[in-house]
C-alpha cells in the first residue's frame, strides 16, 4: 500500500465517498478504510479507549507514504466522525504511542471534501493543513467539489489530476512508508 485513504461520512456511499473512489480509481495501490466500520471512540485523557481500533489504524498509515482524509462538510466543519480522529491523534502526541506519532514525518497528508455550496467554508481547510503541519508532514492539498448525484466530466478531470498529485507524494525522496 502506498495511498491510505480515511472515509469519514455519514454514509458509505454518498458525494464524498463518490469523488473519493474516483480519486482512488487511478491508484491501484490504494487502500480505503471507512470510519464507520471502525469503533473509535472519543479521546479520553485516561486513554479509555486504547483497545479500540484507532492505534490499528495509525499503524496503517505508517505503511503508507500519502494519506488521503476524506470528509463532507458538515456545519462549516469536518464531519463528526473525522473529528473524532483528529481528536485521537492526539494519542500520538505522548507515550507511549509518540514513537508513531514522529513516524508520520515526511508522509503527504491530502484532503477529500464535497459540501452544498460552490466553495468550502474558509474554517475547514485549516484543521487538515495545521495538523499536517503539527505531525511535521507534507501537505498536499484539497480536492473540494460541490456535491451532486454524478461526477461530471470536469469533477472526474480534476480527480485525474489530483490523483497525479498524490502519485507524485509516493515518490518523494524520504518519504517512508
Ligand atoms: C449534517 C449535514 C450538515 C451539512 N452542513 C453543510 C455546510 O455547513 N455547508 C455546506 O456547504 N454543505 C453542508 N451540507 C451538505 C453536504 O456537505 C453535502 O451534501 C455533501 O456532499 C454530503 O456528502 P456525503 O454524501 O458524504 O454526506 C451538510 C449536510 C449534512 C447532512
């Protein structure tokens, strides 16, 4: 595997997931988890959740060397199951899981998202790029369309693009998979 992508939407197949699988049509090497087929509960400062799947699939995305986070927008925001997460990243921030928090260093983390309106809300990129930032990986940008029934030509033309773009993160030199 050299993609991992994280669906996070109310449903398995809805807009988002639909420009996310065009996106993945282009990379064979890609894997897609979606969150709703995980239990992840919510961060606990007690780490009360440490037996549920979150830690399984952070050691995923190490073997991955792009990360796709795919979400709808929900309310101006990430959807609640993709902040639910971002929240547990946080597990990897101290011991004894930081070891796998440092590895996501150098992987390219890209996002996925569809919304009613033409354009995203100004407040949703940020927690995907800042993230990015914080973990020390490279960020490689959003996909945004607005949502619909069918992909147009258009909406399947720039999922061929974006495609290419996270091609290109496999390949960077010292990225680590
Ligand atoms: C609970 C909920 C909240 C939504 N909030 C917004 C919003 O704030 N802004 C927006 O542009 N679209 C909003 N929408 C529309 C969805 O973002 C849009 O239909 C999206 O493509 C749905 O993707 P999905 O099929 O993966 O859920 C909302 C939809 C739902 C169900």
């Amino acid at each position: 595997m050299t993609t991992l992508a994280i669906l996070g939407s109310s449903r398995a197949d809805g807009e988002t997931a639909r420009l996310l699988n065009a996106v993945l049509s282009h990379l064979p090497h890609a894997e897609m988890i979606d969150l709703n087929a995980l239990q992840i509960g919510p961060y606990s400062y007690s780490h009360a959740n440490a037996d549920d799947d979150f830690l399984p699939l952070a050691r995923a995305m190490l073997k991955a060397k792009a990360i796709v986070l795919a979400s709808p927008v929900y309310w101006y925001a990430m959807s609640a199951q993709m902040k639910i997460f971002f929240d547990r990243l946080t597990d990897l921030t101290d011991p004894p899981y930081k070891t796998i928090g440092k590895q996501l260093m150098g992987k390219t983390l890209f996002t996925v998202a569809t919304g009613g309106s033409p354009q995203a809300p100004e407040c949703f990129l940020p927690p995907f790029e800042d993230t990015a930032g914080y973990f020390n990986m490279r960020w490689g940008g959003m996909l945004y369309r607005r949502g619909a029934d069918s992909l147009t030509e258009q909406d399947l033309a720039e999922a061929k693009a974006f495609a290419d773009e996270i091609k290109a993160a496999q390949t960077v030199i010292g990225a680590v998979a």
